[in-house]
C-alpha cells in the first residue's frame, strides 16, 4: 500500500554518530545542539526570531500566552485542522470561535473571519491546512483594520510560500511543527517564529519556566511562570541531520504536487483546490475533492493506494461546546480528501495513482 504519510529518518550511518556523540557527551539537556539548530532553522526560514520548542503544540500555546488570551476572551479559529490547534486556546479559558472554511478551499474564510469579530476577539488563529497557505492577503489586512494579532500555524507549512517567502515571516506568530509525520521531524519538537526581539526574550522565558538562561540558576528571579517546553539536545541533534536532508525531501513533496496539480486536471469527478493569491503550498498532503468520496476510497485501496481525510472536524468533539452551523465546512468536508505526495512516492508510483483517477471510480 502506498502510505499517505511516512516518517523521514536519515540514514543510519549518518545520523548514529552524531546521536551517539551528543548522548554521551554529558550535555543532553538544553544546550549548543539547541541552538545550533535554531541558528540553522533561522538561516533557512528567513527570520531571525525562531524558538524552539518541544513540539508545535508547545509553540502555539505560548504564542497565545504572549497575546495574554485568557478567560473572557474569543479567539477565532478554523475547524478543519488538528486538535492542538484548538485545545491549547480551549487550555487558555478563552472561547474558541470556529470561522467557516472557504468551500473552495477548506481553509478558514478571511470573509467569515471578519463577520466573527467581536470586541472579546483577542487572537485570530489560521491553519495553513495540508501545507496550502491561507488568503493571507485578506487576512493581513483584517488583523491590521481590527489591530488583532495572527497566529498562524503552520504545523503543515513547512516550505509553504507567501509573497515569494517562506512561511515563517509573515506574522507575530508562526508555529511549525516536527512531530513524526511532519515533513522535517525531530521525533517531536516544534519551532516558534516571532516578530520582533522583546516577544522573543520573553518567549525565552517561557519555554523554561519564566527563568532567564544567561542568569545563574541561584541568582534567577521568575516574574512570569512558564512551562517546561524547550526542546532539547538529542532532539536538535536530529533536527541537524535532518536540516542537511530537509531541502530535498521538500522539494519532492513540491515536485509531486506541482505534477498532481497539473496530472489531475479536468478528470470527471476531480475539482482541484486553487491556491490563494501570493501564495505556494508545501503540500504537506495532496488534498483535493471528489465526488463520491467513499467509492473514491475504496478504488484507490482495491489498487494500494491509501487516501482518506485526516482530521475529525473540530467542532465534533464535546469539549468545544459548538452548535453553530459551518454550511461550508459541511459541503467541503464530504468531498474533500488527500492522497500521497510526499518524499517517498516515486515517478511510478505518481503515475500509477494518476492513472487509478483517471480510470473512475
Ligand atoms: C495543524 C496542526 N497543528 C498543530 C499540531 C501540533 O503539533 P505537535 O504534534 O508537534 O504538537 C499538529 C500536529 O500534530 C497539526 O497537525
């Protein structure tokens, strides 16, 4: 069967060394490795504000703590991702306010995020779902009209372009993530990308529970408690072996989307997404919509391709406590599904997935 996600792992021989030095070498916590690493992710990214973190959950979580969300406030968001993007609003006492999706597209509507606005909004949360990039034209222009802050994550973005830029520099807050299944991970970890030098000292803090690392540990002084969610030596240790990999594995998950983008065109029952303007996608996972989505599934299974949506909508789950209709998310979410595209699919492979679509279903 071919996979639709598939962890990266560099090769034994050159990651084992370099795992087994930092292991013993008696400095296992956070250290040079970490910061290597950030220097490294900076470099490539564009921004020289990026924090790591022990995952992406990690990242969004104090990216919400920076804006100061709490109880009483409102923090617009999209349903159609994966669970931290939400739980760690829900974990701030905030209320999450789920915008609709563009039926287009399945990302969160910049127009539907304009008519949700309130005086409690405090944040407005957007998901760069599957890899493709919100209208973050639009949405630049609301957060600066209302002057509320942005958080994008990009758990899914990594590569993902907005204006010819890596995603990663276009808001206060961008959170990536490198959880196994990521296109970069470092078993778990996350990378916070910020905006300017006093959020990111603080963000410091934060991450190791509001102690100041260039102050002794017997000389600190904590005057905001943090959480323990820095990343540390063995991890940032792999995401250097990774960050030698990374360009060409992203490049083939492009390559393959770019192909699928211009393969599946104009196949009865295929609607391909269209791409926001200024925007390129990193696709994360090939994502497009069928009709008859379930015969869909099964043809693609009957030839060994696995395809199928990834996420449970959001506003499913109890803890939301959400009863308001998404008319476009319901329409989307029936027909929408991703199919394999990722560092391991092959020329053969992508043929013979585009040749099983254009046989029916
Ligand atoms: C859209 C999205 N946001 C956030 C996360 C959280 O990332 P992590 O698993 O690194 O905490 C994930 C992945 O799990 C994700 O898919």
């Amino acid at each position: 069967m071919i996979p639709l996600i598939k962890p990266f792992i560099p090769d034994k021989e050159i990651l084992m060394p370099r795992l087994e030095k930092i292991l013993y070498s008696g400095y296992v916590a956070e250290g040079e490795a970490v910061y290597e690493f950030e220097n490294k992710f900076s470099d490539l990214i564009g921004n020289k504000y990026c924090l790591s973190v022990n995952s992406g959950t990690a990242a969004l979580h104090i990216s919400l703590k920076l804006i100061g969300v709490g109880p009483g406030d409102e923090v617009i968001s999209t349903a159609l991702t994966a669970e931290p993007t939400n739980t760690t609003i829900a974990l701030t006492g905030a209320k999450i306010v789920f915008a609709d999706v563009d039926y287009e597209t399945g990302l969160i509507s910049a127009e539907e995020i304009e008519k949700n606005i309130s005086e409690k909004t405090k944040a407005i949360m957007v998901v760069h779902y599957a890899g493709m990039v919100c209208d973050m034209d639009k949405i630049n222009i609301i957060s600066r009209k209302y002057d509320i802050p942005v958080i994008e994550d990009a758990a899914h973005a990594l590569f993902s372009k907005y204006k010819g830029i890596y995603i990663g520099n276009n808001s206060r807050y961008t959170c990536f993530s490198f959880q196994a299944i990521k296109h970069m991970t470092t078993i778990d970890g996350g990378m916070l990308c910020l905006n300017n030098e006093k959020e990111y000292n603080r963000a410091k803090k934060l991450r190791w529970f509001g102690l100041d690392k260039k102050i002794p540990r017997l000389d600190n002084n904590i005057l905001e408690p943090g959480f323990k969610y820095h990343m540390n030596n063995v991890n940032a240790t792999i995401g250097l072996v990774q960050l030698d990999c990374i360009q060409n594995n992203a490049f083939k998950y492009i390559e393959n989307g770019i192909y699928f983008d211009n393969a599946l065109k104009n196949i009865p029952g295929v609607t391909l997404i269209p791409y926001y303007n200024n925007t390129i996608p990193s696709y994360w996972l090939y994502t497009l919509k069928v009709k008859d989505r379930k015969s869909f599934i099964k043809k693609m299974e009957d030839n060994d391709i696995s395809a199928s949506p990834l996420h449970l909508r959001n506003d499913r789950h109890n803890i939301f406590n959400y009863n308001k209709t998404l008319s476009n998310l319901d329409a989307f979410y029936n027909e929408f599904v991703h199919i394999p595209c990722g560092w391991w699919i092959n020329q053969d492979e992508l043929d013979k997935i585009v040749s099983t679509i254009k046989s029916g279903w």
